[in-house]
C-alpha cells in the first residue's frame, strides 16, 4: 500500500518527494533478491530501505510500516489497508488508503512526533482544502470522530486530542 508523500502527491497535492513510502501487507520485508533485480540497491544503515537511481534522480523505497489484510490486526494500518482504494501509479495498481484514513494517519502522526507535527498537519490541511466536496461527508468533524472512534477504537482523552487538532484544522479551512 503506497502512503506517505506519494500518495498525498498523487490524491491531495503535488509536492517534492524523493522516497516512496510503502506498507507491506501480510509480510514483514521485501525479498533483496527480487528489490534488486528490480535496480535497487540497499540503503547504507537503513534495513527498510532501497534506493533506485537513473539519470541522475534518486529515489528511495522505504518500509513505513507492515500490515495484516485480516481482521484480526487492529493496527492503523491494516485497517487502513482494510478500507483502501486502487489506484493506478505509474501503470500499477496500488492500494492507497481513503482520503479520511489517510487524515487520520497524520493526526496519528501529527501526535507521535512534536518535530514533524506542522508538516503532518499541513498535509491534513491540504487534504481538507483537495477535497471541499467531503467537508460536510468524511471529512467532517462528526465524521471523523466517528471513524477514530468506531473504526480505530481510539477513546477517551486520545480521541479528544485528535479531534482538537482537526478541528482547528477544520475551522482554518472554512474561515
């Protein structure tokens, strides 16, 4: 499943990504043999990473995280995975997650990590602003809690900080 700067390039806004971030689905890493083969090579001290250069770009395939396609895995991602959409990248089909899942994954983040929290919710915003015609469906403040909640199971103060944060969000984008 492509994430990340990829998939916000692609669904939300066009930015300067030089690594595709991918979730592996029912496996835990990409056999080097085949990464290889394909003109990867290994990233120097990154285990989850390969690199694939041609004239002259660089590009990195990184590892963000590993998923179930059961339901049994209660982790964002595979639940996200659960939800995804296809979409055609470069001539492949890909799963990508639903614009409202991939909000959800950067408030996630937005919240795990104070350093890259304004980039993280800068892409929510940008989401937001992509896709006006969800405001008032799944990308609203009702809606997203919702979906924290019933599909996540986040609760109680957890679900009260993702929502704060979206919901400023929110308010930036209408005013």
């Amino acid at each position: 499943m492509v994430i990340g700067g990829t998939f916000r390039d692609i669904a939300v806004r066009a930015g300067s990504t030089r690594d595709i971030d991918v979730v592996l689905v029912d496996q835990h890493d990409l056999s080097p043999e085949v990464i290889q083969a394909a003109g990867f090579a290994p990233v120097p001290g990154s285990p989850h990473a390969w690199r694939y250069t041609t004239g002259g770009r660089t590009v990195d395939l990184e590892i963000a995280a590993v998923a179930s396609s059961g339901g049994t895995s209660p982790g964002p991602f595979s639940i996200v995975f659960r939800h995804a959409e296809t979409r055609r990248i470069e001539g492949i089909n890909a799963a990508v997650p639903r614009i409202e899942d991939y909000v959800i994954l950067k408030l996630f983040a937005a919240t795990a990590n104070l350093r890259r929290r304004a980039h993280d919710l800068a892409d929510v915003q940008y989401a937001i602003e992509a896709f006006p015609e969800q405001g008032h469906r799944s990308l609203s403040v009702p809606a997203i809690r919702a979906r924290l909640r019933d599909v996540y199971g986040v609760s109680g103060e957890r679900l009260k900080e993702l929502v704060v944060l979206f919901r400023q969000l929110r308010r930036a984008s209408t005013a």
